[in-house]
C-alpha cells in the first residue's frame, strides 16, 4: 500500500497520483495527496478563510474546549470546530517552519454519534499545551471574528505567513467523518496547507506516520511512511521482544467494531506465530459497515 507520496506543489488540484490500494474483507483503504496553487497573499488568504467559515458556522449557545483528547462531542456540533481546528493546524506548522502537523478524526470508544478531532505534534506527540488554549480560543470566536483571531494569533506567536503549510490527517470508520473531513479540507485550502489524506487508521498509526514524515532523510529517520511501514516495526520490534521465550494458548482481542479490527488483521500478518515463537491473536467485534454496532455490548 503505497502511503505518503506527495503530488508536485503546483500540480492541478483535480490530477490525483493514481493509488495503489489495499482491498481486504472489510473495505478499500486509498490514500492520496493533493497540492493546491499557493497563493500566500494575505488579503486573498482572509478572503479564503471568511468564505469558507461561512459555510461551517459555529453553534450559537456552544463552547468548546480543546482537552487531552482534543476536541470531543457530538458529531453533529463539531463542523465548525473541525474546520477551526485546521486553521490551527496551518498556524502550528507555520511556527515550526513547516513541519508537518498530523490531525485525527476520531472519538476512540465514545458511541457512533460521537466524533472529535486532535491535532498531532511533528515528532508524533501530543500537541503543545500553550496551543490547546489557541485552538480553543479560536473554536470559540464569532463566526465574522475567525479571521481576526487567526491574524491576532499569527501576530502574537510571530508566524510568517509565507511560510509553507503541511498537514496530514485521517480518520475512522464513524458515518460522521467523511462530512468532518470536508470542513477540515476546506480549512486546509483556505490558507494553502499542503495536505496528503491518509483515509482510515488507527490513532497510532496517525501519529507514526506524522513522526515518520517530519523524520525523512534524517538522522533521526524513524520509518517507512507508510501504513506498511507501521506493521513492520511493530512486527520486528515484537519479535525481537519475544525472542526465547515461549507462550501457551492465545490472545483474544476484542476491537469494539471500530477500525482497529481491519488494521489489527493486517498487523497480524507481520506477526510471528505461536508455532515460531510468537503469539495466536483471535479478533472478535471487528464488523466496520454496520455504523451502529461501533464500541455496542462489546466485551
């Protein structure tokens, strides 16, 4: 599965890499990147920016608070939230130089009607405690102040708007995320983020793949950027840790119905077995395309 190649800066928006995509027995996973023609003009960047909030107000009788968890509710209030959160996103890479900022859509064991989203930092961690308060401050704003906020931001933190944008993100299997994943994509053209859409993962894999990202070609190189990638240090660093010693039966591994279930069988194929020194893993609850049965009377 090819994961992470990036489209030309200046490539039509509308030519996609043609993807490579892995078909298994629960859905079709197709990662792809799309660039934009930057233009990094500030008049035309608030113009973008206003047009677009436009099109995802926020709740009148709502605040929002970003937590460890980021931000978290129903899904039905978070499309405002979302695309806030990804103007967030371009102000975080820009103060970094660049660097590119992960961004999940996900509620981990909330009910389906859930849904939320956090930002991820460059090395793979959690976003920086002084920004949970920017982005709650601009999940917050008037709808005609989210300009200004981002400008008062971008001034205060001392970010150069010329600065090129990055973003990568993805998302589970929740009915709610293709529509989140719109607001966020519309956030992310709106400042001219540069942006590669990893579909659907795991949080893990989201924050691996952000680490592996801003690593490349360093000394500090921390893998493949890929999903590939994930499963195989996963599955060296296992064996490595199972190295002389023995198991007895199996693990049973309940994944709630969520996509953990389809990603968990594809870790298992870079797993050793019992038979060679590695564990038996059965999975229970991992039926993705029934929305409703997501984290319901799981064991």
């Amino acid at each position: 599965m090819a994961l992470g190649n990036k489209t030309p800066k200046h490539q039509n928006p509308q030519v996609l890499q043609k993807p490579k995509p892995l078909v298994d027995n629960h859905t079709l996973y197709i990662t792809f990147s799309l660039s934009i023609p930057i233009d990094r003009n500030i008049a035309t960047m608030e113009s973008r920016v206003l047009q677009a909030a436009k099109k995802h107000p926020k709740p009148a009788d709502r605040s929002f608070q970003y937590g460890t968890a980021g931000f978290r509710m129903k899904a039905n209030l978070l499309d405002s939230v979302v695309f806030r959160v990804g103007l967030v996103a371009a102000l975080r890479s820009r103060k970094l130089g660049g660097q590119t900022i992960g961004i999940m859509v996900t509620a981990s064991h909330n009910p389906p009607e859930d849904n939320g989203v956090k930002l991820v930092d460059p090395m793979g961690e959690m976003l920086e405690n002084s920004w949970e308060a920017y982005s709650t401050e601009l999940a917050n704003a008037r709808d005609e102040d989210v300009w200004k906020v981002y400008s008062k931001l971008e001034k205060e933190l001392k970010i150069n708007p010329e600065t090129p944008a990055r973003a990568i993100y993805a998302r589970d299997t929740r009915p709610s995320g293709p529509k989140l994943i719109a607001a966020l994509i519309d956030a992310l053209v709106a400042t001219g983020t540069e942006y590669t859409d990893y579909k659907l993962l795991t949080t893990p894999q989201l924050h691996y793949l952000t680490r592996c990202t801003n690593t490349e070609g360093t000394p500090q190189s921390y893998g493949e950027i890929s999903e590939k990638g994930y499963y195989e240090k996963l599955g060296s660093a296992f064996t490595r840790a199972m190295r002389g010693k023995k198991t007895v039966g199996s693990v049973t591994v309940d994944c709630a119905n969520g996509v953990g279930g389809p990603k968990l069988a594809e870790l298992i194929k870079y797993l050793p077995k019992g038979s060679d020194g590695g564990v038996e893993i059965k999975i229970i609850n991992d039926d993705v395309l029934k929305a409703e049965v997501l984290n319901h009377e799981v064991r």
